[in-house]
C-alpha cells in the first residue's frame, strides 16, 4: 500500500531559502518580538529577534575570524540552552557545518563523532565538556580550537569569539550567507548508536528547509505560539523545533536545566506547544492516576472522549453527559491540564512508541498528546498528527510532499525531499538507511496503513525476536504495557533464540517508594529489588499485561534490576529509547539464569 500527501496549507514564514538566511530575515519579519525565554538568574527573562540576529553574526565572525572556511565542520557540545541555539546559526551563518555531540556522551564518544567528521573546531558547554574533548585531543588531528561558552581553562570563551567577531564587517557574514545553497551540507548528525557505533547523517540546507514548510503546511505550531523545549538539541527532533520556531516567529523557552523542574517550568511559562518523548507523559499519567481508582479513571477518559468528539463534530451534547462532563472537568481535566500551564493546545509524543490509553487520558482531559513518526534520515520527521488531523494509536499521515508505501515484509519506506543524502564518509549502507534506486528509504520499522493513510508502527525489524519454536514476536506492545503500571520504569523482554519470552524490569523510583512506606521497607531500589514483598507486587503486574497476551507472547520469567536504566550508565538513547543491544550484553547471565532455573 502506498500513500502520498499533498495538500495542506501555507502559513506566516520568513520565506528563507535555506537554514543560513533564517535567522536574519526572521530579526526583519518579527524585529522585537521575543524569540527566546530562559532563565537567568532564577528569573525568566526574554531575548528578541532582533538580539538574537546580533549575537548570531557576531558568533559567524568570529569563527570567520579564527579562519572557518565555508563547508568545514564545527562539533557543538553542549546541554539545551539558548547558548546552543546562538552556536548553532552562528556556524551555519559563517557557511559552516554543524557536528552535534550528546552532552551525556563520553569522550571516546565525543572523540568518534568529532574525529569521523572531520570538525575544525569545537564549541563545548563548560569546563566539564572542555575536560572532555581535552582528553581525547590526541586522536583529533583536524581540532584547532575549543571555544566554551562557559570559561574553561584551555579553551577561548564565547565572549571573546563574538569580541574578536565584533570587529569585522558584518557584511562578510551576509556573503557567506547569500553563497550557500540549498544542496549544501546543513548539519551532520550521528545516529544515537543502537545498532553499533553512530553513523554521521548528512542533511542539507535543503532536507531541512523543505521539512519546515511541509509541517507549516499542516499546522504543526502555528505562527506566535510559544514552544517549550527540554529535548537535547544535538537530536533531530529538537532542531526541528527550533527552526519552526524561528521560521514562524514563536517564541521558543528552554527549560530551566534539571529533569525535576519541567512540570514546574511548564505552570510557569504556559506553553501552547510541548515536543516530548513517552517518558514524560508516562510519568504524568502515573502522576495523576496513581492515587485514583482505575475504574473511575477508564469513565472520566470515556466521558472525555465522547464530549470532545462530539463537539468537534459540531453535534450536540446531551444535558446529562454535558453535566457529567463539567463535573469531570472541575475534578479532574482542569487539574491536568494545569500540570502543562493550562494554555497547552497540542502536545506531541516522539522517538518511541507511546500506549494509546495514556493518549486517550490526555486527550480527554484537554491536553491533547499526538504522536508524529520520523527518524534522523527523515530530516526529522515524514508523518504527523495534528487536532485537526488525526487518529490516536497512529502516528500521524504524510506530510505535503511526501510518500509512504509498506513493503511486501511490512517494512515502512518513505521517499520525499527531505531524506538524506548520506552517511558522512560512508558508501556502504545497512539494510536500514538504504536508499534504493528509485528514492525510496527502508526504515528499518515495521508498519501498516490504513484506508484513510494513517500510518501505525508496530516495531523494528532488527526488534523482531524468533523463539526456539520459531515463533516471530514483535517486545514494543508488551514492553509498552509493563511500564503503563505505577511501579515500572523500563520493562526489556528477551526471547530470541529461547524457547519463552522472559523480560528484565526496572523499578520506579519515584513510585516504590510509597510502597516500600507501607509496607514498613528499606527504600533503596537494590534492597527493593530482591525484596519477596516487592517481587510479588510486580508478579501481578506481569500476570495482569500476559493477561492480553497469547501464552507463547506471555512473559514468563522476570528480573528486577538493582538500579534504574540511564544515559550515564549507556543503557538508554539521549531520547530515552533502550539500546536493546547493550542491555542483553550487559545482562547476558542474568537472563541465562532465568532459562537455567
């Protein structure tokens, strides 16, 4: 089945030709009106369009001035911040390539993904990034310089680039910017590494261009609408934000830079929009629900649901279901959505599949969370969902210009102008990421489509686990269902090869905890994790997913990990998506152990 999109609308733009130009015609469209909000000082102030076009020149000539050369590389290390954003256009304006690195990454890490692209120069956070890329300097024979942003010995600060940038003619920068095209290189960003070492794609001026207007086209973020932004900018899915952003005048507010701040930062900022991974919804779900009857949790969703539709369709809502509805809203939606700053219209899930009852819940409550589907090579994104286009459980349908189309083995391909061109360096290719002869993309997802185009995802083909009995099993909806209960953060099912499925199980720690007070426990997730009480709780939380399974899908054996699984540890993505890989090497006798017994 294939399936195309076209039509859409067109909205407010700068108009630029490619990623170069954004910024400086956005100061002329949008002049004073903010572009950026971050905290300084523990208050949140603003910074205009207008100051953003001037610290980004002076960052292009500055790095003009240290002897960047137009397509030469610039490796940027650093958390999200408005600093990454300055960094980011200033290399672009100057007619450079941006190389992003994971803040969380090591320096073997940082030393691959700026060694393999070549970079001339680097632009790191602080002291701590510094350190980083100082103790691999000796493989990166191509760095002539570390600027930080924060001083740090042994590196130039950004105060003292945009100084030395200050005193050039910013006329050098609008020649760098007229000399770029749509076909040169925009960014070269590495692959997360789930599959083996990262892989730098290379994406255009153009792949990145096009991608803005196709999701302008169908509404993504509307024009002035402010965005709040904690995913790591060294990802695809936050640059996309930001460059809708600046292309359609929204102000962007980054978060204020600790995990426990979010929901804090979102009360007080009241975003329209929110780009987020499954976690955070997950654990505001199991915020809200945690302490509620289930039952009357699945209602008030119902209610929800059906008002919401109603309306929608222009219909009328009955007076009953009208006063359940304002009932519901008093105790339970409003609350909700005053969690997201009580002004959120759309929120949108990516990166890793999401369970739909958590969809349903938020949609029902007027927070609505969406789910769009795209990978690095995508430029981002190929399919989204919108309020006015949209079906929950699916990831959206194409984007304007854009092709999808279900191999005969269930894999997704898509073909546009926004696929990469790619990998930096390489002429070889996996059977992901292959582009064949006539354009189109192998994915490496599974999928199917329905009769209206909307796209489902129904796991990874590398995922695809083959038991002794040679049974085919797809972990995503499994896994999915273990880490919807309160006391699961992360649920890894292993089967390939062995004759059941058995799963490793992390504990919430932020959940257990209440637990382990009622019952009298030691609240350390290692003593937790071996504890009979603990084990027989999240046995009926196994019993109760196997339940909606087939037996030969059913988790049989489990493991409770003594620890939580995270970035640092190198179990987990920057996105939070679990390097199955790394897992079952990390816990091969464990889970020989479970077949042993």
């Amino acid at each position: 089945m294939q399936q195309t999109t076209t039509s859409g609308r067109a909205g407010a733009s700068t108009g630029s030709r490619t990623i170069a130009d954004i910024v400086s015609l956005a100061a002329e469209r949008y002049g004073e009106q903010p572009a950026a909000r971050f905290k300084r000082d523990g208050e949140w102030v603003d910074l205009s369009y207008g100051g953003l076009s001037e610290i980004v020149s002076e960052i292009a000539r500055g790095l003009i001035d240290l002897g960047l050369a137009p397509g030469e590389r610039v490796a940027l290390l650093c958390t999200t911040r408005v600093e990454w954003t300055f960094a980011d256009f200033g290399i672009t304006s100057a007619g450079g390539v941006v190389v992003p690195i994971y803040p969380t990454n090591s320096p073997e890490e940082c030393a691959w993904v700026a060694g393999n692209s070549e970079s001339r120069f680097a632009i790191a956070e602080n002291a701590e990034q510094v350190a980083k890329l100082v103790a691999v300097r000796d493989q990166l024979p191509k760095l002539e310089a570390i600027i930080a942003i924060e001083p740090a010995a042994g590196a130039l600060s950004l105060d003292e680039l945009r100084e030395r940038g200050r005193a050039r003619d910013a006329g050098e920068v609008a020649e760098r910017v007229a000399a770029v095209s749509p076909e040169d290189p925009y960014t070269i960003i590495y692959t997360s590494g789930t599959t083996g070492p990262p892989k730098g794609c290379v994406l255009s001026q153009g792949n990145y261009r096009t991608v803005t207007r196709m999701c302008e086209e169908v509404g993504v973020i509307e024009a002035g609408e402010p965005v709040y932004l904690f995913l790591p900018l060294a990802h695809s899915y936050a640059l996309l934000i930001q460059l809708l952003c600046v292309d359609l005048g929204a102000p962007l507010i980054y978060w204020s830079g600790d995990p426990d701040q979010i929901v804090p930062d979102l009360m007080a900022t009241k975003p329209m929009f929110l780009p987020s991974v499954p976690r955070i919804f997950e654990k505001i779900y199991t915020l809200v629900t945690s302490n509620n009857d289930p039952a009357k949790i699945a209602a008030a969703t119902q209610l929800g649901l059906q008002v919401r539709r109603l309306r929608e369709a222009g219909q009328d809502v009955p007076a009953p279901l009208a006063a359940a509805f304002e009932q519901a809203d008093a105790e339970l939606y409003v609350n909700v959505r005053g969690i997201f700053g009580g002004r959120l219209k759309q929120a949108t899930s990516g990166a890793a599949p999401i369970a739909k009852e958590i969809l349903e819940f938020f949609y029902a409550c007027g927070a609505p969370v969406l789910e769009g589907y795209g990978m690095t090579e995508t430029s981002t994104v190929t399919t989204a969902s919108t309020i006015a286009d949209h079906k929950l459980g699916t990831v959206g349908r194409a984007l304007p210009g854009s092709e999808l189309k279900i191999a005969d083995d269930g894999e997704v391909l898509v073909r546009g102008p926004h696929i990469f061109g790619g990998y930096y360096g390489k002429s070889d290719t996996t059977s992901f990421g292959e582009i064949s002869s006539d354009g189109w993309l192998h994915t490496g997802d599974l999928g199917s489509l329905d009769e209206d185009g909307y796209l489902s995802i129904t796991g990874r083909k590398k995922d695809i686990m083959i038991t002794a009995g040679g049974k085919n099993l797809t972990p995503a909806n499994v896994e999915n269902d273990l880490k919807r209960s309160r006391w699961i953060s992360q649920a890894v099912m292993y089967a390939d090869r062995r004759p059941f499925p058995v799963a490793l199980l992390t504990l919430d720690p932020d959940e257990i905890v209440h637990f382990a007070r009622e019952h009298s426990l030691p609240e350390d997730l290692a003593t937790l994790s071996t504890d009979p009480q603990v084990l027989a709780l999240i046995q009926a939380e196994v019993d109760r997913v196997n339940e909606r399974y087939a037996q030969v899908e059913q988790i049989k054996k489990f493991f409770l990990l003594d620890h939580d699984l995270s970035q640092e540890t190198g179990e987990l993505t920057p996105t939070l998506k679990v390097k199955r890989n790394v897992i079952n090497d990390l816990y091969a006798s464990e889970f020989d152990a479970l077949y042993a017994s």
